[in-house]
C-alpha cells in the first residue's frame, strides 16, 4: 500500500514528465526547419537549423490543451484537464550568425476518479529555456549548438494523502545541416540528455541518455515567390537506466524511436500552411506508441508583423491493453514579428 499509493496519486507528475520528455526529447526535433531552414521566418529552428536563419524576430505564443480521453480514469477521462502553455522567443541574426532564445511556461490541472475509486487532484508548473546559436559557411553548411533546461513541480492531492514533487533536466545538443544541392538538405543532431532525478514525497534518482537524429529536406522557391518544403527526420534513443540509493528509486529512460513528416507552403503574398506527423515507440515493458500531428496556418505581412494559429492532437495507446491509452487535444496562437 504504501509504494502503490504514490504512484497512482502521483501519476499525473509521472505521466506530465513522460509526455514534457517526449516534447523537449524526440519531438524537440520535430518542427519545421530541422534540417532545412523554416519558410516562416519566426519558426523556431534546431541545433542544426539555427545557423540558416537571416532574419532577426520576437514571438509571443499561448496554447491551451485537454485530454478528450485518458484511459487511467473512470468513465476514460478526468473531470477537468487543463494545459495552459506561454512562450516567448526572441532571435537575432546576421548573414553569418544566429542566436535564439526561448523561454515557456506551463500550468497543468488534472482532477478526476481512477477506476480504482480513489479520487485525486494534481497541480503541475514547468519552465523551460532553450538557447541555440550557430552560423553558416558560405550557405552550404549551418552548424550550431542548443541548451536547454527544464524544471518542473507537481502536487496532487486525494482524500487520504498529499504528494508533492520536483525536478528537472538539461539537453545539450550538437548539429549541422549541409545544402548538398540547389534544393536539398541533409543533416545530424546528437544529444546528451540528463533527467536530475525528483525530490520531495517521490525521490528518484538522475540518469543520463543521448539521442541521434537524422534527416533530408528538399526546398523550393525564393521569397517573395511561392514556397514549399518538405522534410523526413528520424530519431533513436537507446534505453539507460540507473540503479537505487539508499534513499531514492531507480530511474530508467525507455529506448525510444520515433519518425516525422514535416510539410511547409508559403504563398508570394504572405499566407502560409504548415503541418506536421510524427509516429514514435517508447519501449517499455508493454510497448507504447504515440502519435504526433499539427496543422498550422497564418501570414506574414510585409511589414515584418504575423500572426498564426495551430491545432495539434496528440495519441497514445499501450500494446496489449488500453488502460494507459490517452488523447490530448491543443490549440493555439503565435505573434511575431520579423526584422
């Protein structure tokens, strides 16, 4: 009973970290201009990416997200699911060089009953900042770094127990993408994760694990005219896990693949379309796979201002069983402004 109760009624801190590792881990590669740069000039861009941007900008984003169906509650979904998410960003760029600078916040609320009967309310917040910079040679190779770094604290709260928890990780990446002809990209990202483990009423230990990413991009048109880009990149981890102490759990990162099909269009006179799907397997003990889609419009008007907005739902399901399997639907606005 007493190993059991704080894992169930600290699920949602759990689960909120699997899905935060998912976004910033495998799918912190999957945007628009991994290895190609971005049509949209305030997109953010990657460790290889960075160093193809020419223009300088600022972006202010706001997101809200809620599970139509999560399979660990009673009736399939909690009560009340709420996922508020800010951003801001801020890019500067010469011919030459390029640094970004990326800072979110998100609030999430879940309350509801378990199928077991045990009611239980959680309150989580996250910060994340990512750092990117890099250049470009003679624009046939870009090569940069990214830095990032994410805490997190959880509470949850049922009629018989109160849990609270905290943690955190970094990401410490290194990329290049190569223009090897008139319309085609190539590139790499290696990363080295580090989970620094949890504190508080669920102690867990740190633990370290890297990532590789590839991908190949074809990209048309010059600005002001039509535009399209479409782009691959796959994404491994392999599994690490550390032991124990005295006083905290082990910490185990599931080996984890993943595969994303990026689209871009971008019309002469501003408007542009983007979308996104992502298909990945985190292999745990019951395999679970998980999908990734987004589809994004807006404009960018030729005084620099742009304004867009996205829809993107996000899938899971466990191999063997749907108790775990959960649906997370998002939407949400960007502002930015290119100069």
């Amino acid at each position: 009973m007493k190993n059991n109760i704080p894992k169930l009624c600290g699920f949602t801190l759990l689960f909120f970290a699997f899905l935060f590792c998912i976004s910033i881990g495998i799918s912190s590669n999957a945007i628009a201009g991994v290895v190609a740069p971005s049509l949209i000039k305030t997109q953010p861009s990657s460790a290889a990416s960075v160093g193809w941007r020419k223009s300088s900008s600022v972006l202010l984003g706001l997101s809200s997200s809620s599970y139509s169906k999560n399979g660990l509650y009673k009736n399939d979904k909690p009560d009340k699911s709420e996922n508020n998410i800010g951003e801001i960003g801020l890019n500067l760029a010469t011919e030459y060089i390029a640094i970004e600078l990326n800072i979110e916040k998100q609030e999430n609320t879940e309350e509801g009953e378990f199928d077991s009967g045990i009611s239980c309310k959680s309150e989580d917040t996250m910060t994340t900042t990512f750092l990117n910079l890099g250049g470009n040679f003679n624009d046939k190779v870009s090569l940069g770094i990214q830095l990032l770094d994410y805490d997190y604290d959880s509470k949850s709260d049922a009629s018989f127990i109160s849990l609270e928890a905290n943690g955190g990780g970094t990401y410490a990446s290194v990329g290049a993408s190569v223009n090897v002809a008139e319309y085609l990209y190539l590139g790499m990202i290696f990363s080295n994760a580090r989970d620094k483990g949890t504190t508080g009423d669920i102690k867990e230990v740190s633990n370290t694990w890297t990532e590789t990413s590839a991908g190949i991009a074809v990209r048309f048109g010059q600005e002001d005219e039509t535009q399209y880009m479409v782009e691959f990149n796959h994404t491994s981890s392999p599994e690490t896990k550390s032991d124990a102490d005295s006083d905290k759990e082990e910490n185990t990162h599931h080996a984890s693949t993943a595969n994303m099909l990026t689209g871009e269009l971008k019309l002469s006179s501003g408007l542009f379309f983007l979308g996104s799907y992502l298909s990945g397997v985190t292999k745990t003990e019951e395999k679970r796979n998980y999908t990734l889609s987004m589809l994004s419009g807006g404009w960018e008007f030729k005084n620099g201002l742009s304004a867009s907005g996205y829809f993107r739902v996000y899938e899971s399901d466990t191999e063997g069983g749907d108790d775990n399997d959960s649906e997370k639907n998002t939407i949400g606005i960007y502002i930015g402004y290119s100069f």
